[in-house]
C-alpha cells in the first residue's frame, strides 16, 4: 500500500465516526480531506472555509462551504441528501466567484462526492466517486494534491483500459519502424504494462504512469528522462526520499534491471 493511499484510507476511516451533520462536521470533513492529500490542513493549502459570494441580484451573500482560488469550490452536505438537487446552488456559487474562479466544483454529502468541471459540461457531473472508494478511485480527486496533476475521472479510465491492449501492440511496431532493436523495443514494452498493471493492484502510485505519459505528450516534459526515471526507481531498492517517486516501490524480479529509454514524441503517443 502506497503512503498515499494509506493518508485516503485514514480519511475514510475518520469520516465513518462522523454523523454526517452539515454545520457541524462540514469544516472538519474538509480539513481532514486536505490533510489526506498532503497538505497540513485547509488554510495552509490557501483554502478558506464559509467564503462571502455575493448573489447574482446583488440584494444578499451567500457562503460557500470551502473555496480554492483558482482549484475547487466544495459545498457539503448532510449525509443522505440529494445531491442533484443543489446543482444549481453550486453552478450560481461558481458563476458568482470572479476573478480567479476554481476550475472544478464538488458536491460532498459525506459518502459522496460529485465532481463538476463546467468549462467541459454543464449539468451532469464529470465523475462521482463513493467515500467508500476513494482510496481506489483518489485520482478523480487530483486537483487536490499541493502539485496539482490532471484529475483521472471514470470515463477517462474506461476508455484507456478498452484501448490498451491496441496501443501496446502500436507501441511495439512503430520501435520496431523507428530501428530499435526487438529485444529492446519488447524490454520497454513490458516495463509500460507492468507499471500500468502495477497501478492497478496499488503497487505504483495509481495514475502516476498516465500523468507521466500525459506530461510528456502534453508539457513537453522528456520520456527519456520521466518514463526512464521511473523503470530505474522500480529497480531500486532503496526508496526516494522525496521527488515524483517518492511512492514508488522495489520491483524485484530483473525486468526493470535495464531500463529502456524512448525520447520520440510521436512513439510515446501510442501508450
């Protein structure tokens, strides 16, 4: 089990002794949510809870329950409501938030989380993650990290894994095609599915591989040294003090005993 997903589970664990009262335990659900994401608490993020929003008519203020310039808006909820039924609260709360307004809006209850981006949909949530799966399904919620990666939501993980298998056998030609060696273009091909597959069991930090991957394709980032960096730290036993792999475990078995390199933009976008 990664740190990571141990701080989740202790989130998880300290939830169920909550009664799920709204303006009771709103605040400290929310501290204890930052806390598991790696910061100190809420207001060393640069969170403010009960953040004044002006109402659209001007003839009041509203408070939203937490607000993260630039990052989140979070409104909760008693445990068992609705949550479909405070859209419109939560979309008037983001709309009124000028300038600096978050990127992505949550709807909690205490047991469920709905995620909205409205600069991608309105009215229908882009994700919904359980309480309860939260340490298997935290990526949705990357926004929250202090280094901030691309969130993975549900449909983004569905559509990779049913292409995974055509993308791997891409991959694998288009070394081939560029002159890498067969027994070096197979080694690489199979450090890539192992990290996949090891995110989905826990043994990797789970979306790191995908958020490597993006960040080469996306920001320029160097696969030679991101995805190589990666294979090395597999293969050592000695764990990172701090970094990108500071997570990442001791794969023992000799696969990731040489690690291939792969410094070709148009290759990597087969993974």
């Amino acid at each position: 089990m990664t740190e990571i997903t141990e701080k989740i589970k202790e989130f998880v664990e300290y939830k169920n002794l909550l009664k799920g009262d709204e303006k009771g335990e709103s605040q400290v659900f929310c501290d204890r949510l930052f806390i598991a994401f790696g910061h100190n608490g809420y207001k060393e993020a640069g969170a403010t809870l009960e953040m004044r929003i002006k109402s659209k008519s001007n003839k009041g203020t509203s408070f939203a329950d937490l607000v993260w310039p630039g990052r989140v808006l979070i409104e909760m909820k008693k445990r068992g409501t609705k949550l479909r039924h405070h859209y419109q609260q939560a979309f008037d709360y983001w709309i009124a938030f000028v300038p600096n307004r978050p990127r992505y809006v949550v709807l909690c209850n205490f047991d469920e989380f709905w995620i909205y981006d409205f600069d991608k949909q309105i009215g229908t949530p882009i994700d919904k993650v359980s309480c309860s799966d939260l340490p298997k399904r935290y990526t949705a919620l990357n926004f929250l990290f202090p280094h901030n990666p691309d969130p993975l939501f549900e449909n983004d993980l569905v559509e990779v894994t049913r292409e995974a298998a055509d993308k791997v056998a891409q991959l694998y030609k288009k070394l081939l095609n560029k002159g890498v060696s067969r027994e070096e273009a197979q080694r690489f091909v199979l450090q890539c599915v192992i990290a996949m597959f090891a995110e989905d069991i826990d043994l990797l930090p789970r979306g790191l591989f995908y958020q490597i991957a993006h960040d080469c394709l996306h920001k320029g980032d160097s696969s030679y040294d991101l995805l190589g960096g990666l294979f090395n730290q597999m293969n050592n036993p000695k764990k990172a003090n701090g970094g990108r792999f500071k997570d990442v475990r001791y794969f023992n078995g000799g696969i990731f005993a040489k690690a291939e390199r792969v410094n070709d933009f148009e290759t990597l976008k087969c993974i």
